[in-house]
C-alpha cells in the first residue's frame, strides 16, 4: 500500500525539470474564421483553418460547461463517413486530448448527431443518445503520447446525423502524469470517465483551481453527496500540502473539500456505469482537514473495488505525516461487469473521508495501417479522384469499426501493423488513371476497378505484385497494348480486361496460363488480337526483334536520305558544268579552227621545204 502512495515521488525528481518550462497547448475554434477570445479566462482559441473538410455553421451550446464560443464544424454524410482534423507541427510526448460537441442552430438539423471519435487511429468515444443533457457527456478527453510531431482527430458518421464539433484542445502534460503501472506507454491512452471533487458545490476547470499547466486543465465535476449513505460535505481554505506536485499536478483546490461519513451510516459507498470487459485506472484523492481529527490512528479505513480488498487500513495522517497533505492512491482493475463501485469501510477510530475520484479507461492504442501503403492509398485516390462520399481520411484500417470503403484489410502479426489486402472500387464512378505507386501496395490479392471511367494505360509495375490472384479492369477506357509483366504474375487466377480499348498480342505468357484454369477476359477491346476469340495477328515478333526492326528501318530510312541528298549535289555539279560549257562553246570553236589552220600550214610548209626546226 506504501508503494501506492509514493508512485508520485518516485517520479517527482525526474518530471521537475520538464515541468518548469511552459507546455504546449492549441485551442480551436470550430468553424471559425478568426482567433477570438472566450471570457472570463480571456482564452485564446485560433481560428479553424486547413485542418480538415466540413462545413462551418452557427452553434448552439448544449451545456453551460461548453466553452462560450458561437461557431462549430459539421460532417455531412455527403462528404464521406469519416472526417479527421489533421493537426501538424504538435510536439512529441504526452498530451490531454479534449473534443466538445456542439449542436447546429438550425431546425432542419437533428438535435443530437451521434458518431464514433478516434485519435491517432484508436476509438475513444461513442455518442449515445441523450448525450447532449448530461453534462460528463458533452466532451471527450483522452491522454495520448504523440510520437511523429502530428495528431488526428477522426469523427466517424454512424447514421444518425452529421457529427458536429465545437473546440478541440491539445495541452502537453507531464510525462509521467497518470503512470499507473507497466503498462503505461506509448502503447496505451487514458479516456477520462469520471473525475469528482467530493463536496465541492460547482463544477471546475483546473484554471479555475489556479492548478498548475503541466496538469492539464481537467475538468472536475462537483459531488456532494454519495447518496447510498448519509455522508456530509466539510471543506478548509487552509493550503494542502503536497498536492500540486508532479506529475499529476492535482489543483489544491481539489483536497480542500471532502466528503466524510456519519454514524447513521459509517461507511461510504461510491457507484458508477462503466463498460464491461475493460481495465480501469482508478485515483483516489485525500487530506485530513477535518478539525477533529489531528493525529495518526484517529481515522483508519479500508478500501474495496468490486469486492475486493485494494488498500488496507488507510490512515491518511499516518500516511502522509501530517495533517492537511495530499495523499494519492492508485490501481489498476478489471470489470468484467457494467458497474465499478468503491467501498470505503472504517477500520477503527473516526469514520471514513474522501476528497476526490478519478476513473480512467485504459484503452490500448491499435496498430496502424503501414506508412508505406497509406501513402500509397492517398496517391491512388488522388490519382482515380475518389469522390468525398468514400471519405478516405485518417487511418485506412484503424479503428477496425470504421475501415475505409473498398479496402480489405489484414492483420501483420509478425510486424504488428495492417495491411491493405484488396480494393474493391468497382463502379464507383473514377476517373482519372491508374498510378504507379499502386505497386507500393504489396499484399494485394485482388484488385476490381471495373465499371469506372478510368483513361491511361495499364501500369506495367502492376506486375511486380506478386501476390496478386484477382485483377478486375473491366468496362473502363484504357488503352495500348497488355503490359508483358502481367504475365509474371504467378498467383494470378481472374483477369477481366473486357470492355477497354486496348490493342496489340495478348502476352503468351498470359495466354498459357488460360492452359491452367485461369479466367482471363480479353473481350471487347477491337485492337486485340493473338489467343482463340480475339482476331487473328500479324508474324509475331518479340519486344526485341520489334526494337531491330525499328532501329533497321530508321537506319534504312537515314541512308536513304543520305543517298538523296548526295545525288542531288552531283546533279546539280553536273548541270553547272553543261551550263558553263554552253557558254563558252563559240569561242571553243574559233580556237579549234585556229589551232587546225596552224597546223595545216605547218604540214604544208614541212612537205615543201623539209622538216622545221624550231629553237
């Protein structure tokens, strides 16, 4: 029981230095346009902008413990099932999570919407009916170790209105605030179930207690009375020592009020609705302020939690060593049933006390989709320009109540991750084309696209999926020729490429696997050719004997033009020489005549007179 009381100072000397500077917190306005200020705190709340879709509207407040703002965001059905608000730029580590809902000022809408929440891909929340008139209802607040510098907050439509959300609130807390055992971490949140200041007569925020940042502004809901028994409110101003520590950092205010028992009814009995099946963290709060009792063994009592014995012999003076100290007390059980009750039953001396509840939920976080294929899935719906109606945000297969739409998920043991096993988006009116990072999808079994008004040619990277079996692209409007790849697909055993406009020879490794029980449906594309049903092709040639040809003809054709052009230069050489030639003929001629009558004289002068010697 010792080792409960001081789970807080065992943490103290490591969470003092965090707790000195000043922590991270981010208000939101839903659906508004500028940063506004709420009295009477005079709290900045920043405006709501590129965070997420939806659609801004007047608020109505359900409750006065809604922060007074006027604005709010709602999700039409239109828009998709799921909406997330995307917040970056968050820092790492432990934050308290809050989400108040709103309702919109407009009668055409319902009262209450009711919808699921998640953060970071785990549900957290489920709205009921009649939500809106209970004031532990009108918000959510989770603690959650935020790891890559971002966090999503994802609000699912179940049918029953349009979600409608009014603040969200993010406020980095101690590290170590609510440790409450081994399974602390980064693999679990906290969901605040109920958190009562006994004898207090209103309700409060931790900035109402002047409480310290680091804790968080929690919100503590008043308790005056237990009701099973006759108990009695009693409260001190006198300051509480050790209350404001870390890494819980309880407001004083908390343990200067308490509920004690009486002699009609000695002991105190507290109960309360839960979810069965679930583990929750329980905190009991207490300080000895009441006048009568000043020293140890005046006050002993023992605590039970659904029956069982969970602190024995409590003596809150002896405990902490003084009167007026804050003394804590943690555990940790399971409820297999709907009710979790705490039973305070006096040992020996006064009667029994208490100053404040808390009941925390202990949700493990579930595994995410893999990074590598959520990118992967927002490329592709970028790329076929996926309506809004199929939503598509947050986490693909998390929580496993709200999956995306057309995609089979499946669970990695061995990586501790999901994986996309399918996408069925048949007849959903795509458009757009098929992208390459498609491949990135490396467990797809089965792929059906068909019935859309997808354009573009088939990915040849379509076939380094390896485990594909089904592969469905039937009645859209690709074209070219059947990626040569498609025939490295092993597995595959149904591919329906009917109904396109593709063109050229089926690939033969495609048309031998027909010779194995495969279903392949080649119809309706006019271009193609080369298996029985589809018209007869041309010689067969392989992609390699297709590039020889095609370098032979270019070859061909360049020394072709290289001829022409060599042709054409001597032609012309020709017909300049003739031109020249007919020009100069009349002069030719007289210098031959010339040149014949000098040599006619020189043989008659020979004949005559003997030869002629010429010096």
């Amino acid at each position: 029981m010792l080792n409960h009381y001081l789970i807080l100072l065992l943490f103290n000397f490591f969470c003092t230095s965090q707790a000195t500077g000043r922590p991270y917190a981010l208000r939101i306005s839903c659906g508004s346009r500028t940063d506004i200020r709420s009295a009477p705190t005079n709290t900045l709340w920043h405006k709501d902008f590129a965070y997420t879709g939806g659609i801004p509207a007047k608020a109505r407040r359900p409750s006065y413990l809604t922060p007074p703002l006027y604005t709010l965001r709602y999700f039409p059905l239109s828009e998709g099932p799921e909406n997330c608000y995307n917040i970056k730029r968050v820092p790492t580590g432990h934050h308290a999570v809050r989400i108040f809902y709103g309702l919109v000022e407009d009668s055409n809408f319902d009262d209450e919407p009711l919808f699921d929440i998640s953060i970071e891909g785990t549900l957290v929340d489920s709205l009921s009916a009649g939500w809106s008139n209970r004031d532990d209802q009108v918000f959510t607040e989770t603690f959650i170790f935020l790891t890559d510098g971002s966090i999503s907050l994802c609000f699912h439509s179940t049918g029953h209105g349009n979600p409608a959300i009014l603040s969200i609130e993010i406020q980095q807390v101690n590290d170590k605030a609510y440790y409450f055992g081994p399974q602390f971490g980064k693999g679990s949140m906290l969901k605040t179930v109920n958190r009562l200041s006994c004898g207090q007569g209103r309700p409060k925020f931790g900035e109402d207690y002047g409480g310290n940042a680091w804790g968080g502004d929690r919100f503590w809901n008043s308790l005056r009375t237990l009701r099973q028994s006759a108990d009695k409110p009693i409260s001190t101003e006198s300051p509480i020592k050790l209350s404001s520590i870390a890494p819980n950092f309880n407001p004083q205010g908390v343990y200067q009020s308490a509920l004690v028992s009486t002699d009609v009814a000695p002991e105190l009995t507290f109960i309360m609705d839960v979810e069965p099946n679930s583990n929750y963290s329980i905190w009991l709060h207490f300080a000895e302020i009441e006048t009568s009792i000043t020293k140890a063994g005046q006050r002993v009592f023992d605590i039970l939690i659904n029956g069982d014995i969970r602190f024995k012999a409590v003596d809150v003076v002896n405990m902490t060593g003084d009167v007026k100290t804050a003394l804590v007390l943690n555990t940790t059980v399971a409820v297999d049933g709907r009710t979790l009750t705490i039973y305070l039953k006096p040992v020996s001396g006064s009667l029994a006390t208490i100053s404040a509840i808390e009941v925390l939920k202990v949700i493990t976080a579930e595994a995410k989709t893999s990074t590598v294929e959520v990118t992967a899935l927002q490329l592709l719906k970028k790329a076929l320009q996926l309506p809004d109606r199929l939503g598509w945000n947050g986490d693909p297969c998390s929580p496993q109540q709200h999956p995306w739409n057309g995609a089979d998920c499946r669970y990695d043991s061995t990586k501790g991750s999901w994986y996309i096993g399918g996408l069925g988006l048949d007849n959903q009116g795509l458009h757009g084309f098929l992208p390459r990072d498609i491949s990135k999808l490396s467990h797809l079994q089965s792929i059906n696209l068909s019935g859309n008004s997808i354009r573009g040619t088939i990915p040849p990277i379509l076939g380094t999926i390896s485990t594909l079996e089904i592969l469905d692209l039937s009645y859209n409007f690709l074209n070219g020729s059947i990626p040569e790849t498609l025939g490295d697909l092993h597995s595959l055993q149904i591919l329906n490429l009917n109904g396109n406009k593709l063109s050229g020879r089926v690939p033969a490794a495609l048309g031998g696997k027909l010779l194995h029980r495969a279903s392949f449906n080649f119809t309706d594309n006019a271009g193609l050719c080369g298996i029985p049903g589809l018209r007869t092709c041309g010689p067969h040639l392989s992609a390699g004997a297709k590039v020889g040809v095609g370098l032979g003809v270019c070859l061909a054709l360049l020394l072709f033009v290289g001829c022409l052009i060599v042709w054409r230069k001597r032609r012309q050489n020709i017909l300049r020489v003739q031109k020249l030639a007919a020009r100069e003929a009349p002069y030719a001629k007289k210098r031959t005549q010339f040149s014949h009558d000098v040599q006619m004289t020189i043989h008659r002068t020979a004949s005559e007179n003997g030869p002629i010697l010429l010096s």
